[in-house]
C-alpha cells in the first residue's frame, strides 16, 4: 500500500519528476523548500511555516471561533460571516434549539438511563443540486455525552475523523484533495468521509459549559492546516538541529496515520501546527446552542472537567439528502424499528430490551418521519425532482 501511495503521491505533487529535486532546490530556516528550475512546480511547506501558522491564528483575537445566532442563519449569513466560517471551520449557533426545551431533553435523557442502565448505552435521536438537496435535512443516528465535574477519563487528543492513509492512498479520497497536491488548496465542494455524505460534524449543548469544563477544541484554520498536513509527510527534518527541511520521496512514512483509523496529530509529528498554542476550546454556550466543525478540522476534547456541572451534548451531524444517503437511512430505520445500534456504529443489542425505547409510532411530524425514512420526501421544485424520486425509490420501493 505504502509503495502505491507514494507513487500516486509523487504524480501529483508536481507536473514533473520530484525525485530529481533534492539538489535543484533551497533550504530555509523558516521550514519552507523553494525548487530554483524554472517552470517546475514543487509543492512545499511554505504554505504553513511555524510564523504563518500562529499569525493566522492569532489575527481574529477573541473572534478565531465564529459565532453566529440562528436568527443569523434564517435571515442569511453575510459574506463576511461565511468567509470566517471557511478558513476558520467550525462555528457556534446560538439558540438553535429553547433553552428550556434542551433542559427537558436531558431530563428524559437522565430518567430512560435510570431505567435502563448500562454501562455505554447508544441512543436514538433524530434531529442544490440535483445529486444533493443541502436543504432537505436526515438523520444520522449517533451518540451522547454526559461528562461529569471532575472527569479525566474522556480525552480525546488532536485528531481529524474519518480515515488518516486513505487520505493519500484511495484515489477518489486523494482527489478531493487535489488542488493543494498539485500547488493549490480547495477544500470546499469536498465530500466527507463517513458511510453517508456528513457536510459537518456537530453536536447540540444540553448544558451551560465554558472553558475548562471538558468541552471540544478545535484547530480553527482549516484552510492553512489542511494544506499542511497533506504536504506533511513528502517533507522531513535535517541539519544538525533538525529546524530545516527537505524533501523526503523515498520514505514511507506518513505521521500520524494508522490504516482504518483517524489522523492523529501531536507537536513531534506535526510541528509547524503549534498545537500547543493554536488549539482552542469553544467558548462558552448555552443550552440549546449548536457547535458545527468541518470533517477535516482537527479537534480534540479537554483532559478534564474542572467544572461543577455536568457537560451534556447531543452529536447530531449536518447530512443532506442523496441517494447514498437514502440508502443509509433505509438500513438505519430497521435498526431503529428493533432498537439496534446505527449501521456506522458497533453492533450487539443496543436498546431493544430497553424500557421506554422510542418508536416510529413516538415521531409524530411529518418533517421528522421524513428524516428518519418513514415517509416519503416531498420535491422542492422541478430541478430536484429526480433525485427526491431517486431516495423515495430506495426508501420505499
């Protein structure tokens, strides 16, 4: 595998051969390699040394987290609000969901627990183009999380969901990433890597939780940090006190990357992150609130709780409608009717010996049966009419 990989990877780093570059091309302190051949294109670190990293990072202030109201959203984000969004790829909406509605949440939450408990039980929740309708929303059944003061337990450290090699390996995956390959960077109109299309990872707060109180960080510079992690492993440290670097062909090494898992992400593997210093909690929300984060924004969970209430999150993913992801809900809506885990998720029992385990019979819009595959979507207009007919055909035969 690793052998094809960098075969592949050599292609489309540059429209010529880079196995000839080593001693065409100039070292810099700063970390970045220039090739002096006339009319070669060399992809190279320069696109995120360790000065660009921190500065981009730290040119917002107080803002480097956008946040926007669900108001916002309903009347139409500005320009400027969208642009935030992108380089940065996360964002908090507020009040997405009543404040005391949330509340009730996790009361009902708490009593079915009561009545059933286990030790890591998996729950239920539900939530333009003409291959894609971002305006029809489904559901992806996926977990909770009720982190306790005091908690060191859940951390999760630096990390990018949704594969780590295949990012370079699998053609179609390498392809989404093609512009910063070839000398560019377009991370946009890029398919996410899950079993459905997920637009956005996110979760839903069920509670009042600020800094230090075991909430997500986020790496807020998509942009910057994803141009630099798939250049990363084509580079490596030299010179005596390995501050300088140099094209690297020849290795199969690729950092943080372990076949069916995550990117991981540290200061050792890749330094000019400076994630100790550009990783960033979210601040502080509110029941009802919503956290959004780009599929290839590298994020973690604080080590500890050092709050005094519980932290308490839905995770609740952005997914439109297409055909792939009828498919999805169609599997998933058995596993709901018998009260087993989601198709993305371990297997075993799940809740179907639960006491009070939600029923298709308990979603009683029609919005929401429509989400999770119960009845049929309704076409938006002429142009979308295909694909809504498409889904429908696989939902329902």
């Amino acid at each position: 595998m690793t052998v094809s990989t960098i075969i592949h990877a050599r292609y489309a780093l540059s429209t010529r051969s880079l196995s000839q570059a080593r001693s065409q091309r100039r070292r810099h302190n700063c970390g970045c390699v220039h090739d002096t051949r006339p009319g070669t294109k060399v992809a190279a670190l320069q696109l995120a040394t360790p000065v660009s990293i921190v500065q981009a990072w730290k040119q917002y202030g107080g803002e480097v987290i956008p946040r926007v109201s669900f108001t916002d959203i309903e009347r139409g984000l500005s320009n400027a609000q969208k642009d935030h969004i992108k380089k940065s790829g996360v964002v908090v909406v507020t009040g997405a969901v009543p404040k005391e509605e949330a509340l009730r949440w996790k009361v009902s939450l708490k009593e079915y627990i009561t009545a059933n408990p286990v030790k890591a039980p998996q729950f239920w929740h539900d939530p333009s183009n003409k291959r894609v309708s971002f305006s029809t929303p489904i559901s992806y059944l996926d977990r909770l999380r009720i982190r306790t003061p005091g908690d060191s337990s859940f951390t999760l450290d630096p990390h990018i969901d949704g594969g780590s090699i295949e990012r370079w390996e699998d053609p179609t995956f390498r392809r989404v990433f093609r512009r910063i390959l070839a000398g560019g960077r377009d991370l946009y109109n890029a398919p996410g890597q899950c079993s459905v299309l997920r637009c956005w990872q996110g979760w839903t707060s069920l509670s009042t939780t600020g800094v230090g109180e075991g909430t997500l960080r986020v790496l807020p510079m998509l942009s910057l940090a994803t141009a630099y992690i798939m250049l990363r492993p084509f580079f490596r440290p030299s010179g005596p006190s390995g501050g300088e670097w140099e094209l690297d062909l020849e290795s199969s090494l690729f950092p943080g990357s372990i076949p069916g898992k995550g990117q991981e992400l540290n200061e050792e593997t890749h330094p000019h992150l400076k994630l100790g210093e550009t990783m960033t909690s979210i601040p502080e929300i509110q029941p009802g609130d919503q956290v959004y984060w780009h599929c290839d924004t590298v994020h973690s969970v604080e080590k500890l709780h050092g709050g005094q209430k519980d932290s308490s999150v839905f995770y609740i993913p952005a997914v439109p409608l297409t055909v792939k992801n009828a498919s999805y809900i169609r599997d998933q809506r058995i596993n709901f009717v018998h009260g087993l885990p989601a198709p993305d998720f371990p297997g075993g029992s799940g809740e179907s010996t639960f006491a009070g385990r939600a029923t298709a019979q308990d979603v009683t819009t029609s919005q929401g049966r429509r989400a999770l595959g119960f009845e049929p979507f309704l076409s938006e207009g002429i142009e979308n009419n295909e694909l809504v007919n498409a889904a429908n055909r696989v939902l329902f035969g």
